[in-house]
C-alpha cells in the first residue's frame, strides 16, 4: 500500500492490492477535494467529471467541490449516502469484497477500549449527532457495529465468506461484545447468501 494514502489506507488494505501505478492529476483537478483525488491518483476512481461544482465519484454518486478534504457524498434521488467520500469508498470496496453469509443482531453499546479487543483491522469510524457506525474487517471477514448516541443497544452486521470465517466472526463478537449467542445463531440459521 502507498505510504501517502491519507484518506484510503484502510480500503486499500480491504482490497488486499496496492495499485500497479499511480495516475497523473489532471491540471484542474489540483482544487478538488483531496480524499477524491486521492483515490482518483491511486487508480480506483476511472476519471473526474464535474458539472457545476458537482464531482461524480459513482454512478448516480457525487461530492460538492467546495466541501472540504474529504466531502460528503450524496446520490442523485436520495440525497446524503455518507457523512465522508473516504467511508463511501470503504463501504462500496466492502460491500464487493465478499458477497458471502451474513447475519445482524443486536447487543450492548461497546466503548472504545472493549471495540479494541475485537482483533481486527479497523476501518474508519462515522460519528455524526444522529449516528455513529464503527467498520472492522479482516481476510475473510467483514462487521459493522452502529447505534444512535445515548442508546443502550447496538445493531451488528456480520459478514464473511465462508461458514468456518462466519462461525469464527460471531464467536469473537460474543465474547467481545457481548452479544447474545442465541440471537446469532438464530439469525445465522435463517441466513441466506446474497
């Protein structure tokens, strides 16, 4: 992985593949936000097409050229995605990465120290009024874990790509966190590959 990607490390590493080579920037580009360009540069965003001051970053996806470093992301019809384009990019690479078993439950609220004790990789954090939404991955598997500020009760989503990976992902996240066994494995019973 490139030692300068300031915005994308945690994708790039989701990805398990630094780019072959880095892009040349385009003259304009130089004031578009830098979370975009940077992972225009490092080969995962095809080309940087604005239209009054919108940057599309996706189809149907685009960011405000005047939104800071790393903007927001909003969709054509349903207006903000993601508080940041650097947890758009990660969630859209996690999203395709697996495409295995997965299963959601809920449990308590974690505090920072007990989400350190989960032993994976963790990707970036959304902390917003409304919201806060903490990423971890792994080779073979992916969670989230979200709540609203002040609740006592966490939603998490599990993911992996094989049963062994799964079985092993929601073992960790009941010891860590918690979260009630029978809760998991009644969920995981009625699971469904995507």
């Amino acid at each position: 992985m490139p030692p300068e990607a300031e915005y994308h490390s945690a994708a790039l590493d989701l990805l398990s593949a630094a780019p072959e080579r880095e892009r040349m920037l385009p003259e304009r580009a130089v004031t578009y936000p830098a979370a975009v360009v940077e992972w225009f540069v490092l080969g995962q965003l095809e080309e940087l097409e604005v239209d009054e001051q919108r940057l599309r970053v996706a189809p149907e996806f685009y960011v405000y050229v005047d939104e800071g470093d790393d903007p927001p992301v909003y969709h054509d019809d349903e207006g903000l995605v993601s508080v940041s384009f650097s947890n758009f990019a990660f969630d859209l690479v996690a999203a395709q990465r697996l495409r295995g078993l997965h299963l959601s439950a809920t449990g308590p609220v974690l505090d920072d120290a007990s989400l350190a004790r989960l032993a994976l990789r963790r990707g970036p954090v959304t902390r917003t009024d409304a919201l806060v939404i903490h990423r971890f991955y792994g080779p073979h598997e992916y969670a989230t874990v979200r709540w609203t500020p002040g609740a006592e009760e966490a939603v998490w989503h599990l993911e992996a790509d094989s049963e062994r990976a799964l079985d092993a992902l929601r073992e960790t996240i009941d010891r860590v966190a918690g979260v009630p066994r029978r809760g998991l494995m009644s969920k995981l019973a009625r699971r469904k590959p995507r």
